[in-house]
C-alpha cells in the first residue's frame, strides 16, 4: 500500500502541479487576451488622434491668397501694388536712411494723386503722381 500511497501522492502532486501550470497559462492566456482587447481600441484611438492632428496643420498652414487690387476712375487702370512701389521708392530717395514700419496710402483718383503717410507721420509732399 506504500507503494500505491506513494504513485497516488506522485500523482497528486503532479495534477496539482498541472492544474497550478493550467491556471497559470489560463492566466496568462487571460491577461494576452485581455491586452489584445485593449490595444485595438488604444490603436484606434491613437490612429483618429494621428488622422486629426494633420488635418489641423493643414488647415493652419494656408496660404494667403493671391490678391491683385487695380482702381479703374476716368478711362485709367491704376494697380495697388504699383503705387505702393512708388510711395516707398518716394519715401526713401527723400529719406535714405529711413525706416518703413508701416505705411498708409490715400488714393485720390480724381486728383491723379496718391498721398501716403510712413510711420504714422503724414506731410503734404508725401504724395505721388498717378
């Protein structure tokens, strides 16, 4: 009977063993796929986040559009962007070592004159011929 006690006891002990290692791996099998369950939703999180972020980058990043100003009075076509060019080339042949901060321009079509004002400082000589 010593003999049987002691298979019995072997068996025993290597059933608990198994259930022990079975639980283990059951587990283990458990927090896998308990982590498999969490991760695609972590991922999909992640993945919108990602898919929104560029879309917010893009949409801070745009350009300024092209804008093209022309003033048309009496039969003339007179651009913006070219009296804004002769106002500066005009402030600074009369001022050369003037600095342009800001600039403010008046178009008075039916004068054929633009006056402009540098800095905030106006004078009545700072005009130019249309």
């Amino acid at each position: 009977m010593g003999r049987t006690k002691n298979v019995t006891d072997d068996t025993a002990a290597v059933a608990a063993a198994e259930v022990k290692e079975t639980g283990a791996k059951k587990t283990t099998a458990k927090k896998t796929a308990a982590k498999k369950a969490e991760t695609p939703k972590e991922e999909t999180v992640l993945t919108e986040a990602k898919e929104k972020a560029p879309a917010k980058k893009a949409a801070s990043k745009k350009a300024e559009p092209a804008v093209t100003m022309t003033i048309q009075f009496k039969g003339k076509d007179i651009a913006a962007k070219d009296v804004l060019e002769a106002a500066t080339k005009a402030y600074m042949e009369a001022n050369p070592e003037g600095e342009i901060r800001t600039m403010d321009l008046y178009v008075k079509p039916d004068e054929d004159v633009a006056y402009y004002a540098v800095n905030g400082e106006g004078r009545e000589d700072y005009k130019i011929q249309l």
